[in-house]
C-alpha cells in the first residue's frame, strides 16, 4: 500500500491494548495501553465498525481530528473483529507518494487485508484455548486438586523415570522416597471441621515447597 507507517492494536484478556507499530525505518515498535485509555481514533474506527477512508485533505472529521493528534496526513483503518466484539484495530498511514494519497481500491485491497487477519488471528487464539484447556487437564489429572502437589500417578510417573534414569546411567547417584505423617490430623477434622483441616494441608503443601 505504499505507507509510511502501519499499526496493529489488540486488545488482550488483561483488559490491555498491545500496540505494534511498524513505520518507514522497518523498527517495530511494541508498547501496552489500558483499553479505556484507547485514543479518538481507536474509538471513531470502532463506532464505525467497517473500514474507514481518510485520504489527505479530508474535512475535519471526528477521524481526521484523531489523524492529525497523531501526526498522520492520510489513513485506512478497520476494526478487527471477534466472537465478543472489537479486537482491535489496523490501519496504514502516510502514503509515501506526495502526489496522490489512499484512495477506494486501496481500501477494498485492505478491507480484504483485514479480513485475512481476522480470520488468523481468531485460528490463533482457537489453538491457543485448546492449547490451554488441553495443559489444564493434564494437570488436573497429574496434582491434586486441593494442594497443587504431585498425586499418586504423577509420583509413580516421576519414580520411574527416576529409577529408570539411574539404572541407565553410572553417574547418577541412587534416589530415596520420604514420606511425611501429620500426627493427630484427624482430630483437626474431627473437632475444627474438614474446611480447617483442607487448610491445614495448604498450608503443609506451601511449607513443602518453600524448603524442596
């Protein structure tokens, strides 16, 4: 498209917007805004809801206003959208050639653009969740549920290899197993009630950990 400077903006699950702008040098550069700090041109784009034509010397406009505070002559700029909404946003700014500036078919090319993008990125975070929920059952299936530590099958798990790496090798030396009894940890159930005595056992678990 022949710009000067290209930016894409998402917002992220912490409620931030992540901002990466690419100008004529090829730096790109990287920085983090709280969504509800978002600029006039973040919130025309994302009232407009479509791709949005600027060409230089455009009237003043809600749009063209929020080009000019940022220092940008011309601008094509669409929302990307996703399942909950606004995602973000990319446009392109500064048509290098001084004598013309963007015009309809550079938008239709970018709304095409913009529509590859969203469509990536909602693949991308589609493998990402199931990346998530995926690593999440694994660990729920190999800790328990109350402390975080280790359950039966994850320690068989780490036993075998363990015993199956010393047995491979001469420089390892021989392992051991401890094993911990808590005295009387049936009388804090009996007589405090079982919420104190999961407690108790959070809190042994945190020990545990603060000194492996």
């Amino acid at each position: 498209l022949n710009a000067d400077r290209a930016e894409l903006a998402i917002e992220d699950r912490r409620g931030r917007v992540v901002h990466w702008v690419l100008r004529g040098t090829d730096e790109i550069e990287r920085r983090r805004t709280k969504a509800d700090e978002t600029d006039d041109l973040w919130d025309s784009v994302a009232v407009a809801g479509r791709t949005v034509l600027v060409p230089s010397g455009t009237r003043p406009t809600d749009i063209a206003d929020a080009l000019a505070a940022r220092g940008l002559d011309d601008c094509i700029a669409a929302p990307l959208q996703g399942e909950a909404g606004l995602r973000g946003m990319l446009l392109v700014a500064n048509r290098r050639d001084d004598l013309t500036t963007f015009d309809d078919e550079d938008s239709k090319l970018f709304a095409a653009l913009v529509n590859h993008a969203g469509v990536s990125l909602q693949n991308g975070r589609l493998v990402e969740e199931l990346q998530q929920e995926a690593a999440e059952r694994e660990h729920r299936a190999l800790h328990d549920a109350l402390t975080g530590l280790a359950n039966r099958t994850h320690f068989l798990e780490l036993a075998d290899g363990t015993i199956g790496a010393v047995g491979r090798s001469e420089h390892l030396p021989g392992g051991a197993v401890l094993l911990l009894g808590l005295d009387h940890f049936r009388d804090v159930n009996d007589t405090l009630g079982h919420h104190n005595g999961d407690a108790v056992l959070q809190e042994v678990a945190q020990i545990g950990r603060a000194h492996v």
